[in-house]
C-alpha cells in the first residue's frame, strides 16, 4: 500500500538507527552500564548551561505571541540571522549578511531544502565515500541520482582523479562533509583549492553551475589545533550546511542553518527558492524558540576537551587489541577497519560482547566499521576490555 | 539555475506570506496599529501560561542529554505518544497506543510525511475547494496530481455528487480539513458518513486503498458547541494529521502528529514507512523539547472566548457593511464574498484603507476573500470604521 519508492527504504531501514534502537534492548537486559553503544551521534556532552539560562530567560522576558509564533519570514528571524552572519564573518573573514542564511530544521533539513530547491530529475549528486548514508535517501527525494566517488582507503582523503573524471553535463552539485562522518579525517586547505579548481573548470567545459554544498555539523570539532577552512572562500557556488546537534548538544531540537553567499550565481533567485522550499517541504520555518536560544549561545564553545579525550582513549585502545584504523582529526568518529572482510558478520560478533558498531557499508565503505565515540568517558574505559575479548575472537592479537 | 519545479513556486509563492510580509512593511510606515492584517493564521491569543511553566520545569528538572538528544524512534518519545493516545482515546471513545503516534514538524511536517509514505507519481490526492493552497505543493513535493472537486458556494460543504465521480483507480488520498481554512465550516456527521461510503465503495469498485487524511489543525476551534466528528471511527483508512499552533498558539514552535489507526491496511507497514519518511524528508524528529512541553499540556484549554468574541464582531461588522459571508462555525477565519467579480482587485483597493486580506484563488476559490480573525480584539474594532470606508467605495452601502 505505501508508495513503491519507500519500500526498500523500509527494508533497509537506517542500520544506524536500527543498531540504536538494539542499544535499548540490551540496555534493558543488560543494564545501561553494561552496554557499549558506539552506534548514534547522539552526543553525551549535555547542552551548555548558557543554553537553560537562554532558553528560561527567553520564556521569561519575551512575548511569547512572538517567542512562538511563526516567524515574518520562513526563513527565520532577521535578528538570529544577522547575528549569525556577523559571527562567521568575525570567525573566517566573509561578508554574509543576514539575508544570506536561512534558518532550517537541523543540517538534514538544510540539505533537503537546498537539495529541492536545485535539482531536475535525473541530477547528479557527487559524493566522496566513505559518506554519510543519508545523503542517498536525501537526493533520492528529489529523484536525483547519487555519484560515488570510491574511498582512498589509505587516507580517507577524496580520490581527485576520480572527482575529475565523474563530474558530467548532469552533475549539479558535490557534497563534502569535513570534518568527516565517519572517518573523522579532515580536507586540507590545498585538496579544498585542487577541488576547487577541478569544479571551476568542469563549469566551464560544460556551461553549467556545480554548486559544492558543505555539510557542517562537526565544524567546531577539530582536534590538535588543525584548521577547517571555510569552503565559500575557495570557491563562488558554495553553500554550507550547518546545525547546531553537536556544536551545542541539541540534535532532537532541530536546529540549523544554510548559507547561500552573494557569490552564488543568482543567488538571489536561490535564496527566495530555497525559502519557498523550506516552507512546501512541511518545515515552514526552524523552531522559534530554538533560533533564539542559538543567537543568544553565539559565543559558546564546544566542550573539545571531553571529546579528544574519548578520541585519544579508545584510539589507543583499539590500537592495543590490534585493530587497525586511521586517527581522526575531527568530529566524533572512528573508522576502524574489520578484521574480517564482511564487517556486518563483524559487528555482529561484536554484539556478542554488548559492543554496538556500525557497519561501514552503510557509509559506501565496507570492510570498516564506525564507532561514535560521543559517549561518556566510562563507557570508552569500561569498553575497552570488552574490545580486548573481541580482538582475541577475531585473532587480531 | 533553480530545479524547474521550483520556478513557477517562486513566482506564485505564497500570496498569503506576500500578504503577510506587506503588512509588516506597512506597520513600518504606518504603524502596527493603524495596520489591520487579517493575512495570516498567526494566532494574536499567547500560549498558556502552562507552556512557560512546563518549559521551565522541564530544563530545569531534565537531563539535557535525554531532552535535547535523539528521541530513540524517530517517531518521537515513547511516553509522549502514549500520553497523546491516552487523551485521545478519552476524548473520543477510540483505542489508539501510543505506537499509532508519530510526532511530527507541525501538521505541515505531518501531510509531507504521509504523502511521502503513500504517493507514487500520478497518484491522485482529492481536496474540496476552497482548500488550503498548500496542499498543491505537497502533492506536488512527491509527484502526485491534486484532483479539486468544486466549491458548493451556497455552504461550502463538500459536493458529494462531484466528488464520487472524480475518484477513479488512481486515487490514493483525499484530504479533508474540517473546521475548514478558509471557510470556517465544519463537516456534519451525516457528511462524514457519506464520504465514508462513497470510498469505501469505491475502494471495493477499483480494488485500491483511498485513504482519506484528516488535517486537523482547527479541531479545538470550535463554536456554539458544535460537535466536530471524529473521522477515524467512520472510515477505517483514515489518518489524522494535527498540529498545536493554533491549540496551544505553538505554530512557530513546529510541534503536532500523525495518528495511523491499527484500522488502516497495513498499519505496521504505514507506520515504519511514515517513520522512516519523517527520517529522510529531513525532521528525523519533531522538536525534543516541545514534544515534552505539549505532553505536559495535554489537558490545556485554547481560550475560545477570544476567538468567539472575534469571529462575532467581525462578522456581525462586515454584515453592517453589507458584505456577503456565511457564519462559520470553526476555525478563525471568515470567507467573505467579494463584491466585484475579481477578488485580488478588491483586495487591492483594501490594502489602501490598510486592511490586508488574501484572495480566494489562493485556496482555488476565485471571488472572495479570507480573513484570519486570530487578531487582536482591538485590530478587530479598530478595522470596523475602515471596512465602512472600503464599503463605501465598493457601493455595498
């Protein structure tokens, strides 16, 4: 009865999610303690306090006809916005004003929104693998077609040569998401420019505009001081998606932004769509409340610390049991590889030690598998003799 | 370079938000109170004082990491659906579990995600004009074709006749939306029985599935005791779609839910695909926070009085004026005739006595016009004098 496009979808329903909810089962059997859920980024750093006082002046002190209502603009407040253009510009040097960012249901609801308001049937999206599953599902909603471009299992960095030789007539945009879900691995400043240059010139040998789009939700999680350059500076047709799910600890509120910068050919027939597109696709606009708790938590930083802890702690663990996988230098990810070439079978046996691990081929990448290391240190320590039994099954020491 | 889909919504894009965004240009000039902006369904009453207090108990009560987190289904928090289940099975003698829940991004959020689950392209979607023009989009969001029957302009009820001959095999959804935007009627309970049989003979004709998808924004807007059926008991393919906007004047907030009946073909079936569609239409799930915040006012009260004593003096004032408009019985809108054939004309020459109104066309009903009375009181008696005016000069007195 439902429609033929969904059914696979529901067949194979997110492997995230379903390792998720089996997290819940064991936990109930097991108890919480006793179950090592690497499976969501669904972070343990609880929301900064700067967000409860926000949130309860905000319901204190505000007309609440106002603090709930829908706002003028689908999207969002022009106050939250210009805020938000003012911050990056401090941060990396741009010039956006508040007309250039829409404020959007999470960075999921961004990309749906910028995905619809750009693409024909038939479309090509690219995208570097290992890549985040959902951006499969995503382009599929607008009938686009998903280009992969085949992982470098040596530095998780994107293949070039590859991106070079995919881009076609159809290719309508490039999605890049660094730091990286689920490597970890962050694009240097000189990949950015070569990926830049490969695109401008791709444009022009086809007549045709390749708009990059930046998945941003781990931009502030960059470890050993290393760099994340921000893309709209090295190339005109960018825009960025961002959320809020990490940086602040929110991602059940929802809460994100695009940016779509002047530079972008037309950008103002881009920007008045991609308004109209938040609204038809049922989000009408980002939740109000939550668009002024971020203005007001502008300046809050991300707790780095808890998680380069955690990233230190299990990397050198794994390491220890003899597992093999590459460090991160961003986000909240391990990408580990499996001892044995079907890393579901893998996973499987490591369920067996209530060690939940994502496989890699949800990502376009098998032979790997993920593990979100946002979890609480205790679970990271608690774990890690668990990974030491599994390493002994699986022989790696 | 926008996807082509797109272009034609940019340039018709909504002329109630046009509408809406006139009107606060001219506060600018004018000020606020010499504007009466009858444009949108904005509701002028504020939320509760139980919202603020809900929301300040729960921030300050919660864990952050559980109330702004990932709910474990993207369905929403278990004991949220089951608290909605629970006041709905109270309140209308139905057996729903908390499993027949989803919580969505609004009601639009809602219609999206169902249409998704069930829309293959060319499928049709029935809607009663005058409709809320949305209802295009979304259709069109999954490539389905909107079917209109037409307006019985002496009650607005729906014209059954017409709408037995327009279902044919490719119907999978008719959409009904009682108390109704624009018109402010509610369907009787013999209507709803009508509609029922007509499907489910149909559904027997044809060997289909027609599944009529109840928007249910207004259902608490309701006046002079009239009762608004509850349509999941009078058709077994029903599914509900609500929002807390206008109940709990939420609609910023983009909060309400799905309810898929165990009634419906293939419930377990509709119910994964519906949450697996709410994942990758970009929600993943609808606000954390506000989803706690409305199972804690479940029991609250939309103060009808208000919109009572506004839908009178309005009413009562346009008739003074020698307006033609039939005395709806929900909702917060009035549907006016227009006095010349041409109601954008005529919204035009309103907009110079500063009384903003949307035209009929919007909802596919050429010839009149929509207030939304969700105003303030005083905007109500203050716009009496300039509607006088506006009568005047379109010689209805």
């Amino acid at each position: 009865m439902i429609a033929e496009k969904m059914k696979g979808m529901v067949a194979n329903s997110s492997a995230i999610r379903a390792m998720f909810e089996e997290g819940n089962r064991l936990a109930e059997i097991y108890g919480a303690e006793n179950v090592f859920d690497f499976s969501l980024g669904n972070p343990n750093v609880p929301a900064p306090e700067a967000v409860k006082k926000a949130i309860i002046e905000l319901v204190s002190e505000s007309d609440p006809i106002v603090l709930h209502g829908y706002t003028n603009s689908n999207s969002g407040y022009a106050d939250v916005r210009e805020t938000i253009a003012n911050s990056l510009n401090e941060r990396f040097g741009t010039s956006f004003e508040g007309k250039n960012i829409i404020m959007t249901v999470g960075a999921a609801g961004g990309l749906n929104v910028i995905l619809k308001t750009l693409l024909n049937p038939r479309d090509e999206v690219i995208a570097f693998a290992p890549y985040f599953g959902e951006y499969r599902s995503y382009t599929n909603n607008f009938d686009g077609v998903l280009v992969e471009i085949s992982p470098d299992k040596e530095t998780f960095q994107p293949k070039l040569d590859e991106f070079e030789q995919k881009i076609t007539a159809k290719t309508k945009a490039v999605i890049v998401n660094t730091p990286n879900n689920p490597t970890g691995v962050v694009y240097s400043e000189d990949t950015i420019k070569k990926m830049a240059a490969i695109m401008e010139a791709k444009q022009k040998e086809f007549g045709t505009e390749i708009y990059l789009i930046s998945d941003e939700p781990y931009r502030e999680l960059a470890y050993d001081g290393v760099e994340v350059p921000y893309l709209t500076k090295y190339y005109d047709n960018t825009i960025v998606g961002y959320s809020y799910s990490k940086s602040l600890s929110l991602p059940g509120e929802r809460i994100g932004y695009l940016v779509i910068p002047d530079e972008v050919t037309d950008s103002e027939t881009v920007l008045s769509a991609a308004n109209v597109a938040n609204r038809i696709l049922g989000f009408v606009n980002a939740p109000t409340l939550q668009q002024k708790v971020v203005a007001k938590c502008i300046n809050e930083k991300t707790d780095l610390s808890f998680y380069d802890r955690n990233r230190e702690t299990l990397y050198n663990g794994l390491l220890e049991c003899g597992f093999e996988c590459i460090k991160p230098q961003g986000a909240f990810y391990l990408f580990v590889k499996s001892p044995i070439a079907d890393e579901k079978e893998f996973c499987s046996i490591a369920k067996k030690y209530n060690l939940l691990l994502v496989p890699g081929s949800s990502f376009a990448c098998s032979g790997y598998v993920r593990l979100a290391y946002c979890v609480s240190y205790e679970t990271i320590v608690n774990s890690l003799p668990k990974f030491k039994e599994l390493a002994k099954e699986m022989k790696c020491i």
